[in-house]
C-alpha cells in the first residue's frame, strides 16, 4: 500500500495512473461524485480503497493485484496478507534484539543510493530509531528535517533537535503559523487529489518541501505505530472494555461529569478526548475505534447530508468493509481489532497516503524501513502480549531502542502528529472557514445542510464547543471542491 494505483473502466479504454487528476484529463472520465465514496469520507476523513471519491474510478486494494483479460474482465486478487503469530515466542529482550536486527538491515539497505538522502525526525521513538540507524550506517553526518508549530503544546521540535545532537545529524527545520495556512491549504487540497482532512497533511506538504532543498530520498518512520501497538487507542480500548462492565447509572454519572468539563483547544485535552472516548466506549470494537478516529459517524451524517445528498447515500455503511476485514483477520481481543484497522485501513489509506502525495508533489521518495517484510512479518508474527504494554504504547519498541536513544525520548508517552486545528479555526483560519462554510454556498452544493453546519461553526467559534475533527473535513471537502468540481 505505499503506491496508489488508480484505474477507470471505460466502454473502449482502460485507464490506470498513479495520480487520480491523470486519469480526469481523458475526456470520458466522469466528475460525478461517488455518493458511497463521501459517506467513508466524512466517517473516516479520508475515501479508503477500493472506493474513489468520482464514480468512475477506483482504487486497487493495498497487497492486491489485478489481471485485466483482453475482453475487458477484470480480477483483483490479494497476494499477501499480514502473518498472524506463530511458533514458540521469544523472550522480550530476544525480540527486542531481533526487531533492531532486522530493522538495521532495512535502514542500511534503503541508504544504498546515488543520490543525497536524509531523515524526517520528528523526535518520537520510530523516527529517532532510524535516524541512529541511519547513522551507523553513513560516513558523513545524516541530513535530518523537522517541523513545529508556534502553537507550544503541539510543537516537537526540542525532541528531535535532541536526537539530531545525539547522532550529530545535520539537522534542518522548519515551523508551521497558523497565519501561512490559509494560503497553503488549496495546494494542499490540489495536491491530495481527493479530499484528505488529516490535518498533519499540510505539515507533511511543508516538511517535504523543506526536505527536497537538500535531497531527493527520505527515510521515515512509518509503520512503527500500527505494527508496535502504538497508538492510544490500544490502551482506550482496554479501558472501554472496562467502562462497559460499570453499572449503566454509574456510565450515565460519568457521562454527565464529562459533558461540565469546559472545552479546551490544547493539544489531546482532557475533555476532547474523555467526551470522545464516553461517547462510543460501550459500541463494539471495529465500530467504536472507527468512530473514535474520524468525524462523522452514521447518525451525524444524517444531520449533516442535505436530503438529495441522503437519499444517494442512504445504503452506504462506512464500517462494512472494515468489519468484513477483521472478521478475516481473526482478532482474539478489541486491542487485536486495533492493530487489525490500523494496518489495514489507517495506515495504508491515510499515513502511506499523506507520505506518497505529500513528498510526490516536489518528486521526493520516501522510503519506510519499518515496513520492510522482514521487518514487519516478524512483528506480526510476535505475539500481541510483546509488542503492547497495559497501560504504555509500544513496551517492545521502547525496549528496542534503550540502548540506541536518549532516555528522554525512549521513555516520553506517545505525542503524534497534531495539529493545532481547533485554535486556528477560532483565529486566523476563521474567515476561510465562514467563507467556504457559508450558508448560501452550500444550499448551492446542495451536499451539506446549511443550518447544521453553521450550527457547528458557531459552536467551536465561540467556545462552547470542540468541532475541529467536523470543521477540518468539511473544510477540506469544501477545498478540494473548489480544485476539482469547480466550486
């Protein structure tokens, strides 16, 4: 899944890029929106494949190839699917030793190149750990790039100018304003090719740029969070689990403790995340997980949609494939449903997704060393109990890097990619967001319903509400409508 491949079957042609707007050129292929396509995107913020958001064209299937007969008949097939564990499993420490291993294999065959090449190091354990590989495996100081925000509790970059002192890197960075967004968020849009509403795309589109100044491949650290455990919803999950079993009136008393909670724009703030967490804790665990990490689930589109919109849309389910594929995935435990989604759908329909159209767009290569088979079969087939701790994300990785990476960033909580969304929609994104959310230009649209949208908006801009996971979709919709539909 680290290449898209788009295709349209057309009456007398058929039609495959690797860039949707190269298929929109042939005069046969449709603009009309795939009313399937925009319900996973407004559930999940991104069109997961096979789906496409125009009708016409889809998307092959990440570990899937298609045979296309001369009369026009196609068959997709899948050729390799993640291993499950197997055999008698290693200690923690021998795991921790084959996992470096194999991943300094990796890192030093993917510097094997006649070109420059450098690190994006955002100072978490995945990136730091290829960056020290990296290191070794170079005779001159590594070329290394990072970004922050001026917005301080979402910005990073103290971490990784730490690791780049550690590993005498030559390091470069740059900082994202709130100020500068509105004016980079329609390349962004261009660039995406459908709507995207991860917000760490428009850092990713930013740190690219700045990479490809110095050189033509990076090495990332993709893929360290979906095979290690290492996102916070392993742990939200057991504590569900947990929350389910409460009494209902002890679950109706916490509910209605959270909803007093004032609303914050911080960075993973209590509230955000304890109202999001109450919200679909006692759901089931595909369902719960995908509602946790996108914006609109079932019941909020059907507010959201405009009739005609709804009526297009209405036999679409946005978790049906994701059930159908951890279903064949087999999972013993919710924590188990987690990594399944998060390889499956989260990393390869939008992390692999942001790397390949943000770093494409200045013909930069990224390359994944995490996502090596050999590395990546062997974490999967590890089992679960190893790479996930109880309470702390990634115990197997944390226990991989001590002997490589400065305490202070082996042993710091996950951090992620944020991005301060919520308080630029209140400050400086908030004349682009009335402007493109405005009531009588989507009556035009005639997708969204205008009241409940300016309902959303007024909300989060007066601080009596947190809609910048809803707010960020549709504006980036509203973006890259105004790219490909033309308004």
């Amino acid at each position: 899944g680290e290449k898209p491949l788009y295709y349209a079957h057309l009456p007398h042609a058929f039609l495959l890029a690797s860039e949707l707007k190269a298929l929109l050129v042939h005069p046969d292929v449709s603009r009309e929106l795939d009313s399937r396509a925009l319900v996973h995107y407004l559930a999940h913020e991104y069109v997961p494949a096979p789906h496409a958001i125009f009708r016409a064209v889809r998307k092959l299937p990440p570990a899937h190839y298609m045979t296309v007969e001369a009369d026009g008949t196609e068959t997709i097939e899948r050729y390799w699917a993640p291993p499950r564990p197997t055999g008698p499993a290693p200690s923690a420490p021998e795991a921790a030793e084959e996992v470096v291993a194999r991943l300094r294999r990796s890192v030093a065959s993917r510097v094997l190149c006649d070109v420059p090449w450098g690190c994006l190091l955002s100072g978490g354990i995945d990136s730091s750990l290829v960056t020290a590989l990296a290191a070794e495996a170079s005779s001159a100081p590594v070329k290394t790039f990072a970004i922050g925000f001026d917005e301080p509790t979402y910005d990073e970059r103290r971490y990784a100018a730490a690791a780049a002192r550690r590993f005498g890197t030559e390091h470069h960075e740059t900082v994202v304003r709130g100020e500068d967004a509105a004016g980079l968020l329609p390349e962004v849009a261009r660039v995406f090719d459908e709507p995207f509403a991860d917000a760490s795309s428009l850092p990713a589109v930013l740190l690219s740029r700045l990479a490809r100044e110095q050189v033509t491949v990076v090495l990332s650290g993709d893929g360290g969070d979906e095979l290690f455990c290492g996102y916070p919803t392993q742990t939200a999950h057991r504590a569900a689990e947990a929350y389910r079993r409460l009494p209902r009136l002890a679950r109706r008393a916490v509910a209605a403790a959270a909803e007093r909670l004032p609303t914050s724009h911080r960075y993973l703030s209590f509230d955000f995340a304890l109202r999001r967490f109450l919200r679909d804790a006692a759901r089931p665990a595909v369902e719960r997980h995908l509602r946790w990490m996108g914006s609109f689930p079932p019941e909020g589109q059907a507010r959201l949609l405009a009739a005609g919109a709804q009526r297009e849309a209405r036999l679409a389910d946005p978790y049906a494939t994701a059930r159908e594929a951890v279903a064949a995935w087999g999972p013993e435990t919710a924590s188990d449903v987690a990594t399944a989604l998060d390889l499956l759908f989260y990393l390869a329909d939008d992390n692999l997704v942001q790397a390949d159209r943000a770093s494409m767009s200045v013909a930069l290569e990224v390359r994944a060393p995490f996502l090596d088979r050999a590395v990546a079969e062997y974490a999967l087939r590890l089992p679960a109990v190893l790479r996930r701790g109880l309470w702390r994300t990634k115990p197997l990785l944390r226990r991989a890097a001590r002997s490589l990476l400065p305490a202070r960033i082996w042993r710091r909580p996950k951090h992620g990619f944020g991005v301060p969304t919520g308080a630029w929609l209140r400050g400086p994104l908030r004349q682009l967001a009335v402007e493109l959310l405005e009531p009588g230009r989507l009556r035009r649209q005639g997708l969204f319903d205008p009241p409940y949208v300016s309902a959303l908006l007024d909300r989060h801009l007066r601080g009596v509400a947190n809609h910048r996971k809803e707010l960020w979709t549709l504006l980036m919709f509203e973006l890259w409508a105004g790219v490909y539909l033309g308004g």
